[in-house]
C-alpha cells in the first residue's frame, strides 16, 4: 500500500510486520543518478571486445600504410559504441598522423565532449596546438 508519507510494504515471511518506509524526495533518484554518472562515467569501463577489436584492426592497417581500411575500423568502432572515448582518439590519431590537423581535432573535440577530462584526448589537442602553432611561426 501506497501513503502520502511513505511506502507501506510487509516485512519478513508468513505473517510479517508491516512497516513503513519514508517517502523519498522528488529529485532523489533524478541527483542519485547524476552522480552515480559523474562518479563512474561510461568511458571509465573496458571498451567491450568488439570496439578492441576494431580498434587494433585500426592500428594494424595504419601500420600497414592501408589508411583507408584503417579510417574505416575506427569508423566502425565508434558505431559499435558511441559512448567510448578511446575510439574518437583514435580515428583522430589517424587523421593527425596524416597532417589533417582539422579532422584530428574535430574527433579529439567529440572525445571530449563525452568525456571533458579524458587524458588521451587533452594531450592530443595540446599536441595539435604546439603543431600548429610551430607551423605559424615558420618563415
């Protein structure tokens, strides 16, 4: 049985007590998960075995000078779970080791947008902004 005040719910087995429960406040589980969320976010987790996948067939192409291939596992990697951050870093790394600044940082940006403190993602754009700031002041 529902009150106003609580939940009124039977305790124990056979002929229990019935007790009541307090009434939790209308943002509890609203602030519950958002800290739950900021507490373990959803990159903090083992990227699942299909991204890992994807990704080394990714790093294995890109050795192998099939930049194409290895643009397409990343792709595929992020599709698989858009929620991982290692995945953008990841195609960004490929785009910024074939000197296309702007596609690097546009997936290094979406990393962060998921994750605004991840680490691989922040060094990456500092990375890109000594580059291009190295490039600026070459005669």
């Amino acid at each position: 049985m529902f009150k106003r005040a609580g939940l009124r719910t039977k305790h124990g087995f056979g002929r229990g007590k019935w007790v009541t429960l307090p009434a939790m406040k209308g943002l509890s589980i609203p602030v519950l998960l958002l800290t739950l969320a900021a507490v373990v976010p959803a990159h903090a987790a083992n990227p699942p075995a299909a991204v890992v996948s994807l990704l080394t067939q990714a790093q294995d192409a890109q050795v192998r000078g099939e930049i194409e291939l290895a643009l397409r596992m990343a792709q595929a990697a992020i599709v698989a779970d858009p929620a991982q951050t290692v995945s953008y870093v990841a195609l960004g790394d490929i785009y910024a080791q074939q000197g296309q600044a702007e596609y690097a940082r546009s997936y290094y940006e979406l990393a962060l947008q998921i994750d605004p403190q991840d680490a691989a993602a922040l060094k990456r754009m500092a990375g890109l902004a000594d580059t291009t700031k190295a490039a600026a002041n070459t005669p």
